[in-house]
C-alpha cells in the first residue's frame, strides 16, 4: 500500500470513487471529468487530494485541508473530507491506514487537532472515526448557495 498525493491522472479513479454509494451516485457525475479537472486545477498548496494506491491502482482517496485559524492562540486544524475506501476493501485496514498517514500529514504542516465531516446517514463510516478516536463534538449544518 502507498500513499501520495494525487495526480491530474488519477481523476477517473477518484471521481469512481466518490460515485460509489448511495450518496455519492447522486451528486458525483464521472462523464463530467471536466468539471473535476478544474477543479484539481484550483486545488491550493494548503489542499491535499491524496489516493492510496494497491498495487498500483487507486482504491482509496482523502483530502484534507489545513485552515488557519484564529481561535485557540492561532492554532491550525485539518479538515478532513471525502474519504472514500473501494467497497470490496472495506473492513481490511486500509482506511485507518489512510487515516494514520493523513494524520501524520497534518502533524507534519503544524495542526494541532483534525476535524472531518461524515454525512449523517454514514452510521459505519461514524462507527470506523469513533475507533479511530474521532468524537462526536459538534453539530454541523450546510446551507446551499
């Protein structure tokens, strides 16, 4: 297993990814690659889109964000979203893998706590952070815009 960063070439496999649920069959469109392309593009340098890669195909993506903010003595978070494990690796390891190295990740740029979000309805994947040590601290909420 190896982690990296992602590149412009592993797009097709990301955006499978994302598609591969309920939810994300409904908001993810894998024709539109273009729309994902730019939007790779205007990824900035505090951004990282990363793939864990089996040998030597995508099964697992992330991105995690690191926000400075002002609270807390200026502290930096990571923000951790997207996070998707091929369904047929699921329960194998690979995800707390994944989620050990993106942890180290933000260590590395200075934060000093992570932050992710995880759709209501994705009782598992609440189930796997809380293993990882993840708590339930705070009530999230979306407006569309």
């Amino acid at each position: 297993m190896r982690f990296r960063p992602a590149v412009a070439a592993d797009l097709p496999a990301i955006v499978a990814l994302l598609a591969d649920d309920a939810l994300g069959a409904g908001r993810e469109s894998p024709q539109a690659l273009a729309d994902y392309q730019r939007a790779f593009e205007n990824l900035d340098a505090n951004t990282l889109l990363a793939v864990a890669e089996i040998e030597g195909a995508v099964r697992a993506t992330l991105q995690m964000t690191v926000i400075q903010g002002l609270s807390n003595r200026g502290a930096k978070f990571a923000l951790i979203q997207a996070v998707r494990v091929d369904s047929g690796l699921r329960g194998q390891g690979v995800g707390a893998a994944f989620m050990a190295w993106a942890l180290d990740q933000a260590r590395a740029r200075g934060c000093s706590k992570a932050e992710l979000f995880t759709h209501e309805s994705r009782k598992d994947a609440q189930r796997f952070y809380a293993r990882l040590g993840f708590v339930d601290s705070h009530a999230g909420m979306q407006l569309r815009l």
